[in-house]
C-alpha cells in the first residue's frame, strides 16, 4: 500500500492567532485551522484592526468570523461602558484589512455578511480595506460591497484615504 498522494500540492501553512504586539498565540491542542493568519490589535480605544493574511474558506472563515465578532463586540462594549469612557469623538470602528488575503471563497462572503449584521446591531462601522481583484472582485459580483463599506486604504493602517472616499 503506497502512502497518500499529494497531487502535487504543498501542506498548507499553519494557522496563527498573533496577539496585540504582534507575537503568535500558543496553540497547544493544535486546533486551530490551517491556512489563515488572523492579527488583531488595538491601536487606540474604539477601535480595533483585523489584519488578515492567506485564504479565507470554509475551513477558516468560522475563525475569521470568531474574531471580527469578538472585535465588534469588544469596541461596542468600550462605548457603553459609562459616561467616562471617551473614545476622541470617533464612531467605534473594526477595520479589517484583507491585502494579503490570497483567496475568497464563499464562506468567507458569508463571514463578512455576518459581520456587517453584527456590526449594524452593535452599531460599530465596519471598514473592510481591499484593493485587490482577489477580494474585490468576489464582493462585487455578490453585491455584497453595496452594504459593506469597502475601501483601498485607511487612515488606520496608515494609508490616506482617496478625495471623496469615506466610510458610510
């Protein structure tokens, strides 16, 4: 009996929750799934940047989906959590960052769909930033960037963003 064929293709790389400096988060049941890099950070209060790195599909979009939901309702939860609270007059906001996605699959659609749910519910802004045809393209045809706000950059992931482009 000859071991498992591999049709050609490489082992795919191994999934990784970094913390906010940037450090990977131990895995050491090794359930996480592979394929997608997932970092959440916190730059300043109210908001939360989910950079995204690898493929969003069915195996990894229930992980996506964990944390942007855990992001929306963190950044929620800081705007309701009293009087003193102050977050400088900006909207709580979850910016997810999906330049380095390498693949959209539908699951992942339906992630981000989800996310915008929660987020209207929440009433966070939720900006995804993409401006490659991997992510755009998929969000296009689905219609989905007509209620999502999309954009090629954003001042949180220092980019500036185009005359007349703002979130909605």
């Amino acid at each position: 009996m000859k071991g498992p064929r591999t049709h050609g293709h490489q082992a795919a790389p191994s999934f990784t929750v970094l913390d906010g400096d940037g450090r990977p988060v131990a895995d050491p049941d090794g359930v996480l799934t592979p394929g997608l890099t997932v970092a959440p950070t916190q730059p300043r209060r109210g908001l939360v940047l989910v950079r995204v790195l690898g493929e969003v599909d069915m195996l990894t979009a229930p992980r996506l989906r964990d944390v942007l939901d855990g992001a929306l309702r963190a950044v929620a939860d800081e705007r309701d959590g009293g009087p003193d609270v102050t977050l400088g007059g900006e909207p709580p906001s979850v910016v997810c960052d999906l330049e380095g996605v390498t693949f959209l699959g539908a699951s992942g659609l339906d992630t981000f769909a989800a996310a915008h749910e929660t987020a209207v519910a929440c009433r966070v802004d939720l900006v995804l930033v993409a401006s490659h045809r991997t992510v755009v393209r998929p969000l296009h045809v689905t219609t989905l960037d007509r209620c999502l706000t999309v954009l090629a950059s954003h001042p949180a992931l220092g980019g500036r963003l185009p005359v007349g482009q703002g979130t909605r």
